[in-house]
C-alpha cells in the first residue's frame, strides 16, 4: 500500500501554499494526498454555542475547509487522488499520529503578529519534533504566494555520518524526481585555540578541519549516490557556523534538506538540533527535516 502525503489544512494563507506544493509532490511520487484539519475548538466549545451565536459551528467549518483544498487540488493536480480527514483533536497529536503511515507530512509555516510568515507556528514546529516521517514546512514567500520553481537545486545539509542518512537518501530522491542538482554542503569551523600558538602555522589548523569536512561529506554522500547515477551532485565545504551557512545557501535553493537528531528528554526546540530548529525559523526556501530512523517510502 502507498503511503499518502499528508497535509495540515486550516483555511489560512499558509496552508493553502502548502496544499499547492503538496499536490505537485504528490504528482511527482504518484501517491495519494491526505487532507487533515484537526482543532479542539467543538469539543471545548460545542455546536449549541456556535448556534447562540449565530456563527457556523466547527464542523461546518471544518467541512468547508478541507473541502475547498481538495477542490483545490483537483483543479491543481485532478490525477491526484485525495481523501481528507476532519478530527476534533490537538492539531500537533493528530498529524504526528497521520504521519505513522505517511509518506511525508506537508505543513505551512504559521506565525504571529504583524511579521507572520517570518515566525514558525507552534504546530508546525511541535510536528517537525516529534514526528517519525520526514516533514516539509512550506517557508520562503512572505506573501504566502507558491512561485514555480526555477532554481533546479536542492539544498542537502550533511551533518554527522550517523544521524543523516536518511535526510540524504530523502535529498537525493528529491533531487531525481525534479531533474535538479544536488547540492550538497557540509560546514566547517577552526577553533580559535588552535590558531594562535604561532602566527606561521596559522593555516595548517584551518586546512586539517576543511580536510576533514570533506572527507565526512564523501562518506556521507558516497553510498548513496550510486543509487542515484543520474543525479548531478556538487560537494562543497565552507568555513563558518552551519545555520549561517544553509541560511545564505537557501536563497536560491528549491528545497533544504537537513537531518534532525531525537532527544525525547529535551524540549521541542532543542530537540530538532541547532541547525533543524534554525532553518525552520530562518530558511528562505520550503524545508524538510528528515528524522533519524524515518522510514522510506
């Protein structure tokens, strides 16, 4: 059995970006897409309230909701086949409990206040934590506008050999099914120390740590390449913190691909890692965190 895309749709703006970008996915891995809209609102407030108050009740809403989305979709992708699902439950436990058997969870990137689209939402964040398949939170646009993609890359940040393979595999199956180039990036810093014991050997430190990055980068991406013959990959080193450097690479980039390390004991933020939960608030492009241990598709 194929395992859908899932998607969490709540009428917003962002949600709505995230539906497009989903149908598009969906048509280009040829599985089914998933609409769920989860909310608490009817089980705290109920429908007689909504009649008191004149007010459609969260049902209907609800219902009016995930139906515009697969409209939407129909008239985006119609070879797209699409269910949906309403469920009167914390958004964040529903679409983790949906992402067990999904292909990837699809989420917009919600925020707050008067700079929205620059702050992640709570749901998104909290899914891309504790979820068990890879997560695509649709960041980039400020005016919540889908743009067609035109850059062919996608980004892949290479962390530790052990904890990304999977966002690797995830990068390169992206990479193939859109005909893009791989780029493939893995950051590099040389502690202070060990720069100034004398002014002449200052570069010898510098070029051990860039040796070793790149050879971490070939191992990481060597295996897995091979299953990938048609896909065109750049390998690149760079000097610097990793959160700077995919944020400045994102700019141009279709899609970045970073791993995310699980630490059940921490809180969510901390939990995704540094570079996970910064690209997430930062990145200027869609961005997938591929857990450790996800399984494929």
């Amino acid at each position: 059995m194929e395992r859908p895309l899932v998607v969490g749709v709540d009428g917003s703006a962002p949600s709505l970006r995230a539906v497009d970008w989903a149908a598009d996915e969906a048509a280009l891995r040829g599985v089914p897409l998933r609409l769920v809209h989860a909310s608490l609102w009817q089980r705290y407030e109920g429908a007689a309230l909504a009649e008191d108050l004149d007010k459609p009740s969260e049902e209907t809403l609800a219902e009016d909701i995930v139906d515009a989305a697969a409209r939407r979709v129909s008239d985006r992708r119609p070879d797209v086949k699409v269910t949906t699902l309403i469920v009167p439950e914390e958004p964040e436990y529903a679409l983790v409990r949906e992402g067990r058997e999904a292909a990837a969870l699809v989420l917009g990137a919600r925020g707050r206040g008067g700079i929205a689209e620059f702050l992640l939402g709570s749901v998104s964040l909290g899914v891309a934590a504790y979820a068990t398949c890879p997560v695509v939170v649709l960041r980039g646009q400020p005016d919540g506008q889908l743009r067609p993609v035109t850059h062919g890359r996608i980004l892949l940040g290479v962390g530790e050999e052990a904890h990304g393979a999977e966002a690797v595999r995830f990068a390169f199956e992206e990479a193939e099914r859109r005909g893009a180039v791989l780029e493939a990036v893995r950051a590099w810093r040389c502690p202070a120390h060990e720069t100034t014991d004398h002014p002449l050997l200052a570069g010898e430190p510098a070029r051990l740590h860039e040796q070793r990055a790149a050879e971490t980068l070939e191992a990481a991406l060597d295996e897995v390449a091979a299953q990938y013959p048609t896909v065109r990959v750049r390998r690149r080193t760079a000097e610097g913190p990793a959160r700077k450097v995919l944020l400045d690479a994102s700019a141009d980039a279709d899609l970045l691909v970073v791993g995310a390390r699980r630490r059940p004991e921490r809180r969510v933020g901390l939990q995704l890692g540094r570079v996970a939960h910064t690209a997430l608030h930062h990145a200027a492009c869609p961005v997938a965190v591929v857990p450790h241990g996800a399984h494929d598709d």
